[in-house]
C-alpha cells in the first residue's frame, strides 16, 4: 500500500467517524426536540387550569418552572444545532481533502 493509499484509507476512515458523529448528534437533537413538545404540551395544560382556577398559585408557579425549562432546552436544541454545523463543517473539509488525493 503507498503511502497516497494509506492516506487515503485514514481520511475515509477518519470521514466514517464523522459521519458517525453527525449522527450521533443529529439523535441528540431529535431527543431535544421530543423533550420540549412534552415540556410545550405541560404548558398547554397547565394554561388551561389556570383559564380554569386563575387565582392558583400554584398553577402560576408550576407553569413558570415548566417555561424555564422550556427555555433552557431551547438553549440546549440552538447549542446541539451548532455542533450538528460544526460536525458536519468537519465532514465536508474531509471531503475535500479526500478529492484532493484523488486528484480530483
């Protein structure tokens, strides 16, 4: 094997690996995206109590704690968007890099 071979052979293999990544993330955000809709729909319900009872504080309490936590898995979605970019910013560089040995 020449070396412009093994060369080659790490930059795929070093692509797969990223490749693996992207989708590693990519599941990470689906998670994400699953956890705030079950976040969303306690908002939801905990609206429709206090349109019921609004003098419950409780309710108005519960549904502030459940907003923070919306918010801060929004944070977590734009932050798992980034990586997803950046990831997927290190796939395409290989491919580059893996035309280039191929003269292409």
């Amino acid at each position: 094997m020449t070396a412009q071979d093994q060369t080659a052979l790490d930059l795929t293999r070093r692509r797969v690996e990223g490749v693996a990544a992207v989708s590693a993330l990519t599941a990470k955000a689906l998670k994400l995206t699953q956890a705030l809709s079950g976040i969303e729909m306690d908002i939801l319900r905990l609206e429709l109590a206090i349109g019921r009872d609004p003098a419950d504080r409780q309710l108005v309490q519960e549904l502030h704690d459940v907003e923070k936590s919306a918010e801060t898995m929004r944070e977590a979605q734009a932050d798992c968007a980034e990586e997803i970019a950046a990831a997927e910013e290190d796939v395409a560089a290989l491919d580059r890099l893996i035309a280039a040995t191929k003269g292409g």
